[in-house]
C-alpha cells in the first residue's frame, strides 16, 4: 500500500515513492533527473529533506 506525506520541500502531498525517488537522487545513490524536473537544486533539497520527519532512510 502507497502511503502519503506531507512534502515540505514541494509543499504538497506525494506519494513516498515520489519521496524515494528524491532522496536517492539527493544522495546520488540514483539519478532520475527527477530533481531538476520538479525544478528543484540538491541543495534546496538537501537542506529541507535532511530536516523532514518523513525522510524515508537514515544517510
């Protein structure tokens, strides 16, 4: 079953899936280009996802 989250990087409900992809895209463990298609920079997203209550995995 997907779950859903409150993003505060996107300031919207995703899906975790969505949540995954930008984590491991964040840490370079795999490049879907999903960042600069959500129009978002690592660092923006390093900064806020570190922070997220929802971060779906420790570094």
């Amino acid at each position: 079953m997907e779950e859903d989250y409150y993003c505060p990087l996107l300031n919207k409900v995703i899906q975790l899936g969505l949540c995954m992809d930008i984590n491991y895209e964040r840490t370079k463990i795999a490049n879907f280009n999903i960042l600069p298609e959500l129009g978002i920079n690592k660092e923006e997203a390093d900064q806020c996802c570190t922070k997220c209550p929802h971060l779906p995995f420790k570094k």
